[in-house]
C-alpha cells in the first residue's frame, strides 16, 4: 500500500509550522513530516521539534509521534525513500520551504521513483490573508516591490502566486488580522487565480484533519491546467473566434505551451473538470486573454511593463517578441514585476521537415499562415481593470504595418536569447529616474 503524501506550501511566515503542530497534535494517524528547507539553519525543523519532542540525527530520523525530518542537501526522492524503508507511518507531509516551487517537488512523487512507495493526496497552499491582501487585493494601496527571491532571480511574488496556482487547497490563514470585507476579496481574487482548488480560510492554521489529509488522489495533470491563467487562455483559445485585427491569423486552435512545461502530459483530459468559465467577476475581479499573431515591438513592450496598471495582479503567457524569431518567451507578471524568460522555441523556427514532424505530434497546435505558431497570447486577471484600455495599450507595443517590414535584429531588444534565461522588469521603478534593462 503506497503511503499518501501531502506536500504543504506557503510563503515564509504564512503559518505552515503553526498548522503543523496543530495537526500532528491532533493527529488520529502516525505522520512523518519533511521539512524541505533551504538555507543553513533549519528553523522550522527547530520548531517542529521544540513542539514534538525531536530528536534529530545526521540523516533522516524517525521518532516515536513520528515526527522525521531529513538533513538539508540531500535529494528529496532519496530521503523520502529512505524514510518509508526505515520507519512506519500512515501518512507523510512534506513541508516546502517557504521559497520552494511545489510542482517540482510533487512531480518526485508522481513520475520520479518515490512514486513506488508514495501517492500524493494533496498540495496545500497556505496565504497569510493580510499580506496577500496588500499585495494583490487591496484596491487603493501602492504596488509595493517584492524584490527577487533569495536566488536573486525570480521575483517573490511570482513564485508567491505559482503557489497558489499549483495547488488543490488553499488554506487562508491568519484571518484575524483582516476584516470580512477584505477576506472575501483575498477568497475572490483566489479564486480566479486558482479556480480548481478548494478554498477554506482560518486563524492559527486550523484546520480540520479530514480536509488536510483525506484529499482524494491529487491529479498532477489537472493542477498544471488549473490555474486561472491558463484556463483563461485555453478557453479563449477553445471558444472565442476572435478577430485578429492584422490579418494574419484564420486559425484557432488550441492554446499551446512550448517547452514550458517540458514534461509531456500523461492525461490528455487534463483540466477536463474544471469548467472554462470565468470566475464571476465579484469584487471587480476579472479575468481576459489576449491574442495576437504579431511580434511586440522590444521597446514599447517593456516600456508597458514598467508601467502596467495598478489592479494587474497577474499576467501570464506566451510572447512573440521582434528580434527574437527562434524563442518563444514566456511573460510572467505578478504583484508589480514581470519576468520574460526564454522556455522554447517556436516550431515555425525549425526547419519545414522538422516543423511537419512536431506539427504532427501536436495536430491541435494553432498555426497561423504566416507565421506558424508564434503569436502572442497572454492572460490577465486583476481587479477593476480598464480592460479596453489595456488592451489597446498592448495593441500599441505590436509592430505596426511599416515597422512589419524593419530589420527586427536593429532593435535595441531587452529580451532574452538562451533557453532559460530571464530577464525582470520592474512596474516599481517606473517612477524612478533612469531605466534598468
Ligand atoms: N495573528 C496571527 N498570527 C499567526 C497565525 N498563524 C500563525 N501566526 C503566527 O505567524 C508567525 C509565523 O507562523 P509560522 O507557522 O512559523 O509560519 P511558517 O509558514 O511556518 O513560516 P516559515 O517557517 O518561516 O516558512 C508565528 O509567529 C505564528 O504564531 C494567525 O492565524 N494569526
């Protein structure tokens, strides 16, 4: 009988140590607890121990309320394996440092070898509403810069919102420390970010046992089609037969990821559950797409990206960048910074032969005459938007007819060239002097 692992995310400080100890009190099973932390000192291991009575030792220890926790360094899939050969216990909650993206961590447990002796039941997102409510929900505040995480790559708040978007239950804690009106907010925009997952919101991270550990399987294919984002741009792509104002687009097929996910999808029904609908647009909550089959010009486009309006709270998907002809780059804005980083190649890049080749394992890819499959397609969610508004503002960043026929290589061009490679603009600085690129 394989054990079910529920992986627990959350921001530093969120409350995860707080549910933890909660419920390895209130535990009716024997549960091993992971803690995957980063950084020299492992402090939340020093808590769960102050509260469970631990004894640590150099590699993984198991303890009489089963309580374990594994020394930093080594490969989670190693320890997790090590820990069901060498202890017994009914269920494992791996606790993701508070910078961790869960989906790497889960997919260990659906396609890597802890697969064998593990079934993951469930990711658990735990939001501190107060911060979560000044950073994304609140309508009048000023954006405030999250700066990047602690790899000095990645903004917070974007690895903050991928958190909420990979996930099957959301826990709001710290509800105390805001009021109704607000906590209703927090629980709308949450919904729209992440509408797949269920939603309950406490103080103190309680939270009953049954609904932390009793989740059904957890269905890695859906929570990667889950997030609001996606939905937003695989249900454009489904139903709407948008006009492409410049004439280079008959074709709609379906939303494609290039390399984005460098995963191949097990379950071709993905995401088949949830509903491409809009979350109702309470709280002047909405969520749009955009789509366009031409290249933003490199200048005009980061110039809108520092200066996005403030209830953009996220932004994500594929652009077509002038300049950059082979790479399909994909744009992630959240909170006030968006991140352009370089996840594949357009397929229309690839010679024909190859191009056929991909054509046919994807026969759902949207291809344009002209220009294939590169096109620029991105979702936006936010509050109170001016959404015609918006819209024209990023029509202005396309080529227009005479640039169309420019040497696009002339331009000065911020934008990524190696796979992988990122590069973060900041909204925040628009007020400042000078230009970072
Ligand atoms: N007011 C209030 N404080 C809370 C609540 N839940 C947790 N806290 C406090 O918030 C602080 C952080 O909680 P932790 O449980 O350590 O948070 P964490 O997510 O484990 O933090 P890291 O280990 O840093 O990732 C602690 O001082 C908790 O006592 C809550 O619902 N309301």
């Amino acid at each position: 009988m394989s054990v079910p692992v529920t992986i627990l995310c959350g921001e530093l400080g969120a409350g995860k140590t707080t549910l933890l100890s909660g419920l390895l009190e209130s535990a009716d099973r024997d549960i091993a607890v992971l803690v995957n932390d980063v950084g020299e000192v492992n402090v939340d291991a020093d808590l769960v121990e102050a509260r469970t009575d631990l004894e640590t030792g150099d590699e993984v220890v198991a303890l009489e309320n089963g309580c374990i926790c594994c020394s930093l360094g080594g490969d989670l899939s190693r320890a997790v394996i090590q820990l069901w050969k060498e202890a017994e216990f009914d269920h494992l909650v791996v606790e993701a440092s508070g910078v961790g993206e869960p989906e790497p961590i889960a997919q260990q447990f659906v396609r890597g070898p802890a697969g064998g002796p593990y079934d993951l039941a469930a990711v658990v997102t735990v939001v501190d509403a107060r911060r979560f409510y000044d950073r994304f929900a609140d309508a009048d505040g000023t954006p405030v810069r999250q700066g990047p995480d602690e790899t000095g790559t990645r903004p917070i708040a974007d690895l903050l919102l991928e958190q909420v978007e990979f996930c099957d239950l959301l826990v709001v804690n710290k509800c105390d420390l805001v009021d109704e009106a607000e906590r209703d907010r927090v629980v709308a925009l949450l919904e729209a970010l992440q509408p797949g997952a269920e939603i309950v919101t406490t103080e103190h991270g309680a939270v009953d046992l049954e609904t932390l550990l009793d989740g059904d399987y957890f269905d890695f294919s859906a929570a990667r089609e889950s997030a609001g984002w996606k939905q937003a741009i695989e249900s454009d792509a489904d139903d709407h037969d948008e006009t492409d104002e410049h004439g280079h687009d008959e074709e709609h097929a379906h939303g494609h990821e290039h390399g984005e996910d460098h995963e191949h999808d097990d379950d071709p029904d993905h995401g088949g559950e949830h509903d491409h609908e809009h979350p109702p647009e309470r709280y002047g909550i909405e969520v749009e797409s955009y789509h366009r089959r031409r290249p933003f010009h490199p200048d005009r486009f980061a110039s809108l990206l520092r200066s996005l309006p403030d209830g953009l709270v996220r932004a994500k998907g594929l652009t077509w960048i002038a300049g950059r002809e082979k790479q399909a780059i994909t744009t992630s804005f959240a909170g006030t910074e968006t991140t352009l980083e370089v996840t594949g190649r357009w397929i229309a890049s690839f010679s024909e032969e190859r191009q056929e080749t991909f054509r046919q394992g994807q026969p759902d890819l949207s291809w344009g005459e002209e220009w294939g499959d590169r096109e620029n397609r991105l979702a936006l969610i936010g509050r109170n938007l001016e959404w015609d508004a918006l819209e024209s503002r990023l029509d202005d960043c396309l080529l227009t007819d005479s640039e169309m026929e420019d040497d696009w290589d002339s331009y000065e061009n911020p934008a990524p060239t190696a796979m992988g490679e990122t590069v973060t603009i900041s909204g925040a600085e628009r007020t400042t002097e000078g230009d970072r690129e």
